[in-house]
C-alpha cells in the first residue's frame, strides 16, 4: 500500500514542521495549500491518509472535508483535523464534517505521527 500523506496546510512552517516529521517516518508527503488544491490534490492520487487544517483560505477544513466525504474514492481515506481550534465542541464539530481523528496545535514533535497513525487502518501501520 502507498505511504502517501496528503496535506493540506496553509502556513508554511507548519507544512515544512508535518513534511519533515512525516518523511522521517518513511512516508511521502504530498502538499496542498488551500481546501480547493486540496481536493484536486486528492482526487489526482488518493493517499493512505490526509492531515486537514481547519482555517484554510477559500474553504475551509470542515467543507472540505464533507467534500472529501462525497466522493466514492475517497470515502474511506482517514482524514485527521489538525488544528488550533481547540474549544469546546470544536472536536466534534470536525469529526461531524467527516474527520476521522483531530489532533490539536500546536502539535507535540515527539509523539504527532504516532498520534496521526492511530487513524490508519490496521493493514496500513503494518506496510513499512
């Protein structure tokens, strides 16, 4: 199975801090600034797993990730919200829009991809 992660980030030192981690763990890391590139990027490779922001320019997290949900292809592909949105209601409201996990910013270096596996499925940890 492809080790491909999406991400879908606007700030460049969180996407530099996610690829860096990511890529040190084995995967690949494809990137996509804004919700719209995001879905696009999506839809030209579906990937094991896409990492989310929530306030991303023109559309944000939440319809992008009910847009995400709508397509067949993509329907099973772990989406995990990674976000500062961190009130109440702000987790719930993410899995709502079709997120499968939600890892609060900022993030911890240490224990992020370990965090953002637990989204995988089983079959795909495995594919080292």
């Amino acid at each position: 199975m492809s080790r491909s992660i999406l991400l879908i980030e606007d700030n460049e030192q969180n996407r530099y801090l996610l690829t860096f981690l990511l890529e040190k763990s084995g995967y690949q890391v494809r990137v996509a600034s804004d919700g719209p590139d995001g879905i696009e990027a999506a839809l030209a490779s579906v990937p094991l797993l896409i990492l989310l922001d929530i306030q991303l320019p023109r559309m944000d997290g939440y319809a992008v990730a009910r847009a995400l949900r709508q397509n067949s292809a993509l329907a099973a592909v772990p989406i995990v919200a990674v976000t500062s949105y961190a009130m109440p209601g702000d987790r719930e409201k993410a899995l709502a829009a079709g997120c499968t996990g939600y890892i609060e910013k900022p993030i911890n270096p240490d224990t992020f991809v370990a965090e953002m596996e637990l989204a995988l499925p089983r079959s795909g940890v495995g594919d080292r």
